[in-house]
C-alpha cells in the first residue's frame, strides 16, 4: 500500500482517502485498511490530520499528509 500511495502523492501533499477508496487502491479488505494505516503513520511516513467519521453518509474521510 505504501508504494501505491507514495506514487500517487508527492511529498507533503494532503489527500483524503476514504476506506472504499484505499480498499480499491491497495486491493485487500476494509477490515485491514486500518491497521495499515495507523502503522503508515506510527511509522511516520504518513501524518494523520483529521480522523475521519464512520458512515456512509457522514460525509468526512480521513485527511493524511504525506511525511516521507
């Protein structure tokens, strides 16, 4: 997942990721989107801006920026 997300956003970028968008990107299930996250980003290769609200329609994703 990290080689897919460091070819997509350059150093410093904010992006949102949704989990059915990160699911689609790194091809594995909802369920494993989050630990690969939070290791993403205890890592720190990824900085978690703004936790995102679960639901389909609350309307908020995730807000990362890119570290490394």
């Amino acid at each position: 997942m990290w080689g897919k997300l460091k070819r997509k956003y350059v150093v410093g970028d904010s992006f949102t990721l949704t989990t059915e968008e990160a699911r689609k990107l790194c091809r594995c299930s909802k369920s494993d989107i989050g630990p690969i996250m939070k290791k993403l980003c205890n890592v720190g290769a990824l900085t978690l801006l703004q936790s995102g609200k679960a639901g389909k329609s609350s309307g908020r994703a995730a807000l990362y920026r890119r570290e490394v």
